[in-house]
C-alpha cells in the first residue's frame, strides 16, 4: 500500500443530476413494473388472439411456463443492474463499450418508442375501450362521445395531444411526482382489475358474449364467426408444435417480461433490495393477474 493512502471501500455510483429520486422504495418500482408489463392488455388478448394466431398452444402449460423463465429473468437483471455500477441498459454499454453513436442509438429508439408507443395507446385507449364504455354504459352522451373521439380528427388529436403532454410534463417537473401518479395509477387498476374479476365471476356467459356484439361496430357476432369459420372448412382441433409454443411464449413474455426498471438501479442510491422486492413482486404479481384473469374468462365463457 503506498504510504499516506488509506484504504476505502468503492463507492457506489450516484447520479447527481437536478430532477432525479435520490432513492425510491420497492412499492414504486412494483407499480412501474405491473404497469410496464400490461398484464391486463394480455387477458383479452390472451382469451381472443393467442389461440387464434397459435393454433393449438396451451395456454395454460405456456402460462406456467412463463413463469419458470420470468422469475430467474426479473432476478437476473435486479442482481446485475444493482451490482455493476451504472449499468443503465444498452445505451452505457454501447456507448462506452463500442462507442458513443452506438449508445445514441438505443436513446432514441426509446424516445421514439415512447412518444409514438404512448400517442397510439392513448388513441386506442380513447376510441377502443373509453369511447364504447361511454356509449354503452351511457347512452345520453352519444353525441358528445361520436364528435370527440370519432367524427373529428382533430379534437381526437388535441386530447391525446393532453394527454400527453401530461404525462411527459409531470416526468419533467418533477420525478418525485412521476412516481406518485404511477402510485395511484396502479392503485386504479388494481382497483378495476378485482371489478373485472368480480364481473367475470358472476355474470352469465350470454350476457358477456352480447355486450361485446353491442359494442361491436363490425356486425359480427361471436355465432357468427364460427359458423363463417366452420362453413370455410376450419375446425376447432388442432395439435400443437414446439414451434407454436415457443411463438406463444414471445408472445407472452412481450407483456410479462418487463424488468426494464432494475436497469435504472445502480444510478439511484441503496435501492438494491427495493429493485429485487419491486421487480420480482411485480413480475409475479402481473403473471397472477394475466392468468386469473384467462381462467376466469374461460369459466365465464364455458
């Protein structure tokens, strides 16, 4: 040891950037997974295309399955991102590692990722699933509700455009503030996905297969698709492939798999065990409500 220097334990990295959470707990990064996952995105999805697009997979052996790989995934990362100081995601790698364009690369395709991603998901959000609730649930605003969302471009455009700016404002002003609105949205939609179970439980197959025809804008039906398929020559048996089960899995694990919050670990001070508790929790947690909900579509179903 050379003389007059003492010895000193590493210090871990900590950006000192204006606007950044200085620590955060695992209850925030548990919303942010559970809400960057989309599990409720794939219950529909997952009862209504994953068999169509797969014929013959098993939904429930390739939920199951999941989850064996999406533990030790949230893990994995959580472990690496809070041990190697600043590991950040692609970006720090590429850009230290190969050289700097290359991190530029992966920055932008996430900004553009988030912009346009986010735009288009509050525009289908708006007309797919606000707009029907509205006309359905209430019929007196029908007017309002075609010329807002549907008639006029533009009001479509100037809400979302709110919407936006919204979101990516309050990230701006402050992160403290981010993470709170992440906090009650998840608390939301904890809140409506026990509603939808609930609804899924006790209401009669009938009546879910006919609000769905009601809110249906093509004048197909649920009858009326089979028998079209039937009549085309298509038959409901089909065996599986492992080709099919792995195109399944991706399939899935596009919703599920969603540890992208560990990669911000290692520039937040002592946030190693909130990012294993937050991730894990939230991967598992998400993978609940994604295959409660098929099965209780299925027992609603049939």
């Amino acid at each position: 040891m050379i003389k007059g220097v003492s010895a000193k334990s590493p210090k871990l990295f900590a950006r000192e950037s204006t606007g950044l959470t200085k620590s955060i707990g695992a209850f925030d990064v548990l919303s942010f997974t559970l809400l960057a996952s989309g599990p409720m995105v794939l219950i529909p999805l997952g009862v209504l295309t994953l068999p169509s697009v797969y014929e013959g997979a098993n939904v429930p052996f390739i939920l199951g399955l999941a989850l064996v790989l999406l533990l030790p995934l949230a893990y994995n990362t959580t472990a690496l991102s809070s041990t190697i100081p600043r590991a950040g995601g692609d970006y720090v790698f590429g850009s230290r590692i190969v050289h700097p364009i290359w991190g530029v690369i992966p920055s932008f395709m996430i900004l553009f990722s988030f912009v346009t991603g986010i735009g288009s998901l509050v525009i289908v959000t708006l007309q797919a699933f606000v707009g029907p609730a509205i006309i359905t649930s209430y019929p007196q605003f029908l007017n309002a509700t075609l010329s807002f969302l549907y008639l006029y471009p533009i009001r479509l455009f100037a809400i979302s455009l709110a919407l936006l700016i919204f979101i990516f404002g309050l990230a701006i002003l402050s992160t403290k503030a981010w993470f709170w609105f992440i906090k009650i949205v998840s608390l939301f939609a904890l809140f409506t996905t026990l509603l939808l179970f609930a609804y899924l439980l006790t209401t009669p197959s009938s009546e879910i297969a006919s609000r769905f025809t009601l809110q249906n804008t093509t004048g197909l039906t649920f009858s009326g698709v089979l028998e079209k398929a039937q009549a085309s020559g298509w038959t409901p048996q089909h065996t599986s492939s492992p080709l099919v089960t792995a195109g399944a899995m991706i399939f899935v694990f596009f919703f599920l798999a969603a540890p992208i919050s560990a990669y911000f670990s290692s520039e937040i001070k002592s946030v190693a065990k909130s990012m294993s508790i937050g991730v894990i929790g939230g991967t598992l947690f998400s993978w609940f409500i994604a295959t409660a909900g098929f099965f209780l579509f299925l027992n609603a179903q049939y």
